[in-house]
C-alpha cells in the first residue's frame, strides 16, 4: 500500500508525472512523455520511458515497494483510461501538464472506461469512499469542514445529474453566489476575511472545470472536481512582530 516514503521517490524523478495505486495495492506510473508516439520517434520514445522507469521502479524497490508497477505509455488505450479512470492517484507532480498529456484520455465518452454513466458514477462512489481518510485528515477542521461542503455542493448541484447543462450549476458559481454563501457560513465572523481568498480560489476553479464541454465530463473530470477544494492549501494570515515603541508591524507568515 502507499506510503509517504514513496512520494519522497517520487519527488526524486523529474520524468514522473503521476503515480497512480489500485484498491489491491497496484501501481501505475505516468511519465512525461507522450502517449502515442509517431514512428519516427518511437524508438527515442521507448529508449527514454524504459529509462525512466527503470529508475523510478528501482527507486520504489529500495523504499520498500514490492508489489506490481506498471507504465502507463507501454499499455493499451482501453487499459490506460480503465486505470486513470479508477484507480487512486497518489502522486501528482505536474496536474496542467499531466491534464493535457491525459486530454484524449479524458475525453473518453459514450459508454466507455471513462464514461460518467450510471456505472462510471458507481465507479465514481466507490473512489470517493476510498479517499475517505485523506478528506478526514484535512487540517485545520475548518479547512475540511469547508472542503466537505463545496463536495456537498458539488455531489448535488453538479453530478446530481451529470448529462444536466452545466450552465445551471454556472450560475450558482457567482461571487455572492450559493455555493459561497454556503461556504462563508462555516467561516466565524471573525475568520471571514482569512478564508475569503481561499473561497474565491475554489469558486473560480470549479467554474473553469465547469466550462469543460459534455464529451469531456468523464469520471477524471468529476473526481478533478472534488479534488478542486482539496488541493488548495490554507491561505495563511500575516503575523505581527513589533517594533520599537511597542508599534505593531506585519510580516509575512
């Protein structure tokens, strides 16, 4: 199973992308390198990415990984969207550049892997529940009882029906919108001002996820989504420090 000691590996290897992990302890890696590569490049292409990998796996043996490890780019299509579909990602190094090394990928509609049907929502449930202990170890509560709420938000007003207009949810998304007001009511009087960037963050990140057009609003979509207010950190506050004659000053924190 995972360990933070693999994500220290990881951050030891620039041509990492992401490493995904399967409910029965497997482990994907995602290089930086194309997914399809032309002809006249794949032999550049497979002398780098077994390099690569080489390395990265040698690297988690030592850490003390000892189950499977696949490559991404050496499987099949079918195959690779199935596993970023639904296995959990562990490791995200680069999330705009493995996004648009993925773009084909999670473009997948009409009833495959990626597909958000009924079956990709299944899919979709049991993923979240089993990033259940990384959502109850969010700190501070009150950054998690904020991310708990926009999922809330998101569980209902977005993949509540998820073939529904997006515009519809859109328009919940303003700055004095619902969902803000929903959040700001778990933010005491006296924190308002502390939380409010970290709201707008959220705020303007689910809207640009929410301008993906249908054809792309797959199970990697959807778990981007939740992933949205979970990957924004707290926004911290200025300290104060004083100075002479009793005068306080603020620094950065």
């Amino acid at each position: 199973m995972w360990d933070d000691r693999f994500a220290d590996v990881c951050r030891g290897h620039e041509e990492l992308l992401a490493v995904y992990e399967s409910a029965h302890g497997r482990l994907a890696l995602l290089l930086d390198e194309t997914l399809v590569p032309l002809d006249a490049e794949r032999g550049g292409w497979l002398a780098r990415t077994r390099a690569g990998a080489r390395r990265a796996i040698a690297d988690l043996r030592a850490a003390g990984f000892s189950g499977n490890v696949l490559v991404l780019q050496w499987l099949p299509m079918q195959d690779l969207t199935r596993i970023v579909a639904r296995w959990v990602r562990r490791w995200d190094a680069d999330p705009p550049r493995r996004s648009r090394l993925l773009a084909a990928v999670e473009g997948t509609a009409g009833g495959g892997p990626g597909a958000l049907d009924e079956a990709g929502l299944e899919a979709l449930k049991a993923w979240y529940e089993t990033m259940a202990p990384c959502w109850l170890a969010i700190q501070p509560v009150r950054r998690r009882r904020l991310v708990l709420q926009a999922h809330v938000w998101i569980a209902e007003r977005v993949l509540g029906d998820p073939l529904a207009d997006p515009g519809l949810a859109l328009g919940e998304l303003g700055p004095e919108g619902p969902l803000t007001r929903a959040l700001e009511r778990h933010v005491p009087r006296g924190e308002t001002a502390a939380w409010r960037r970290w709201i707008e963050l959220v705020r303007l990140d689910l809207e640009r996820a929410l301008r993906r057009p249908a054809p792309r609003r797959t199970q990697a979509w959807a778990r981007w989504l939740f992933l949205i207010p979970y990957s924004i950190p707290v926004v911290r506050r200025p300290a104060l420090r004083v100075v002479s004659g009793g005068a306080r000053a603020v620094r950065p924190a």
